[in-house]
C-alpha cells in the first residue's frame, strides 16, 4: 500500500495538471474571441462618433451595430473552412491559425485613426477588421470544443463547458473595464483615447494564447491517407443535427448579447449613466464564469437535455417579467438585480450546452459540423441581437420591451430543439 498509493498521487497530480492546460490551451483563445466582441458592443456608443459619425445618434449607433453584425456573417465561413481545416489537419494546427488572426484584428482596431483624422477609409478599415476577426472566430469553437472533448469524452459536460466560462471570464473583463474607465475618466478623455485601452489589454492576451497552444498536442493524430470532404458530409448527411445544434445554441447566445448590449440599453432606452449596465455585465458574467462549469459537471450526471429544458423554461417564464420590472422601475439595483437574474439562468442552460452540439456529430466531421452550427447560430440570434432589438426599439408597440419579445421567442425555439433532440435520443 505505501509503494502503490504515491504512484497513484503522483498520477492523479499528472492528470488534474494535464486537464488545467488543455483547459487553459483552448480557453484563452474563446476568450480572446469574447473579450474582443464584448468590448466592441460595451464600447458602442463611443466606437459609433469615432468611427461612424452621423447627425441622428440612432443611425449612427445603427451604423455600429450593422458593422458589429456584419462581422458575423462571415462566422460561418471561417467555422466552414477551418473545422474541415481541422478535421484533416489536426485540432491544434486551426487553433493556432484561429488566434493569430483575432490577435491581428484586434490590434488593428486598437490602433485605428478615427474617421475625424482620414475619413471614409476609418470605418471601411473596421469592417475589414471586423471581417478578419469573424472569419477566425467561425473557426475557434468547432475545434476547441473538439479538442476538449476528445481529450476527455468521460466528462464532456465538464470539460466543454469551460468554452463558455472562458467567455463569462471575458465578459467581465470587458464589463470591469467599463466600469473602471466610465468611473475615473471625463467622458471627452474616454471618448478622445480612452476606448483603446481595452483593446490595447487584448491584444496582450494573444501571445500567451499562441504559446500555451503551441505546447499541447492532438488527442487523437490527423486522418492518413485521403478522406471524404467534411463539408460535404455535413452538408448531405448531417442537415438536421446542424439545425437543431442551432435550435439549442439560440437562447443562450441572445441572452448573451444582451447583456453586452445592455450598457447601450441603459443609455439609450432608459436614459441612466453607462455605468449601470456595465455593473449589471459584471454581475451577469460573473455568473457565468462561475456556473457555468458546475453546470457542466451536473449535466454528466442526469444527461444534458434533461438539465437544460429545466432552465430553457424557468428563462421562458422570467423574460418578460424582468424587462416589464426593468422598463417599469429603472433604477440602478433593480437593473442590476434583473440582468443577474437572467445571468443566472442563462449560465446554467449555458454549462452543458458545447457537449450537447458536440455529441450531435461524428468525431470525423465534429469540427466543421461544430464550427457551422455555432456560427449560424451565434449571427442569426446573437451577432445580430443589439440591431434587432435597436431596430425593434423605435415601433411605439413595443419600445422598451422590445428585449423582452425578442428574448422569449428564441427561448420557444429553443425548447423546440431541445425536445426534438430529446425525442430522438441524438444527445
């Protein structure tokens, strides 16, 4: 017993530190990915004079949404060409190539002349960065979330779900940041210079991401010899596990994205200092980087649809209520309070949600099937969110609510999904 029991310390020691940097290795790209999207939506209002100065404040903050969204139409593109990239050539070959490209992108946006200093070429330059960081986030969560679980598929609840509690960590630093700076700084230093100071921190995160990936390997080596095209088996075989991948992903990611959204809503809807809706970010990511995980872990317990239609429902019945508390009595505890709330929910339907999709596909064309759902998804009811909801903001019926009707549709979706898969045992 004394000679076995250290051998078996040593490899338990081996094993926890093996699973810290895959999670580390796959993480820090997501969540340069998130961090770089979060800023950008946080820092809407500030983005929109620099860059695209209009004389209705609407319209311009129009302008930086429709850019904001227009960057995710390329997401399906780059979840398309780099999973097949790493179904053929490995997990880790895309993910090295996916974080060199964000990295690239958002320097370029923390260095960018403002349109008062060149002019038309300013905000063309920052939908072609938009454009290159879209395309290399279509290809981060396909392969990652590949990585994870085939290194680990007796927990991929676990293990998966660090994909999103990388992006709550994210978010809040994204959230935290404005916090800081709409707090210590005079509105014109913020507006002048101060809105590149986040971009600037992330263009840090980059290097250490490209090292740490550097030094993990495959779980499993890339195929030999010539394979069927991965595309085309997704596209032929496997159309109905991508829309419902997309079903089960909608909810979540509005509910995402509203929350970036909400320093804008803050503002703009309830007339209330930025600060508000950053501090209820920071709540609702928090959340997120905490639950996440632990929702994960359950869900390798009691199986994923069962965990998630529970909280696709208890989001079903608290949508509306919350927007008519916030739209009725806007203060700032009550926004805080609300926005966590749906942080909460939003987290524990969020945990289980990777290895869900991931168990849909086939591990020969996990990564692009991964790669092409999720980012449909995520432009369909995410990327495109904070327009939507802009947009149905200025029709008198709706107004204020309109987060909330465009929230509780998603969910329905959602749970549509989630019953289907259920019903046909698929995860």
């Amino acid at each position: 017993m004394n000679l076995t029991t250290p051998l078996n310390t040593q490899a338990d020691v081996a094993t926890k530190k093996n699973i810290t940097k895959l999670i580390v290795a796959t993480s820090v790209g997501n969540a340069l990915e998130w961090y770089d999207i979060s800023i950008y939506a946080y820092f809407a209002v500030y983005l929109s004079k620099a860059f695209f100065p209009a004389n209705d404040p609407t319209t311009s903050l129009l302008l930086t949404f429709g850019s904001f969204g227009l960057s995710f139409l390329v997401r399906p593109i780059g979840g398309i060409m780099l999973g097949a990239y790493a179904d053929r050539h490995g997990r880790k070959a895309s993910l090295m190539l996916s974080i060199v490209l964000m990295t690239l992108g958002t320097l370029a946006l923390a260095l960018m002349p403002t349109y008062a200093s060149i002019g038309i070429v300013a905000p063309i330059a920052i939908i072609l960065a938009r454009l290159v960081q879209g395309f290399s986030a279509g290809g981060e969560f396909g392969s990652s979330t590949a990585f994870l679980v085939e290194h680990m598929p007796e927990r991929r609840g676990f293990v998966a779900s660090w994909q999103f509690a990388s992006q709550g960590v994210s978010g809040l630093l994204g959230a935290g940041f404005g916090a800081l700076l709409t707090s210590l700084m005079s509105p014109e230093d913020l507006q002048s210079w101060g809105w590149r100071l986040p971009f600037l921190f992330g263009v840090l995160i980059g290097p250490v991401g490209i090292y740490i990936r550097n030094h993990v390997d495959d779980a499993t080596p890339p195929p030999a010899g010539k394979q069927e095209s991965p595309v085309r088996e997704v596209f032929a075989r496997q159309k109905l596990a991508t829309i419902l991948a997309i079903g089960a992903l909608a909810v979540s990611t509005a509910v995402n994205y509203l929350i970036v959204y909400m320093p804008t809503y803050v503002v703009k809807t309830l007339s209330l200092p930025p600060s508000v809706g950053f501090m209820a970010s920071f709540a609702a990511q928090t959340a997120v980087a905490l639950l996440a995980p632990i929702a994960g872990m359950v869900s390798d317990r009691i199986g994923r649809t069962t965990h998630m239609i529970l909280f696709a429902l208890l989001l079903l019945v608290s949508i509306f209520p919350a927007f008519l508390l916030l739209t009725g009595k806007p203060t700032p505890t009550i926004i805080l309070l609300g926005v966590l709330w749906l942080g909460v929910l939003k987290s524990l339907y969020y945990g289980p949600l990777a290895a869900l999709m991931s168990e849909l596909f086939p591990p020969a064309t996990r990564a692009t099937g991964l790669g092409l759902s999720y980012n449909i998804g995520v432009t369909l009811f995410g990327g495109m969110g904070p327009a939507i909801m802009t947009w149905m903001g200025g029709f008198a019926p709706i107004g204020e609510l309109a987060p909330g009707y465009y929230l509780t549709a998603v969910c329905i979706l959602s749970l549509c999904a989630l019953f289907t898969i259920r019903r046909m045992r698929l995860a």
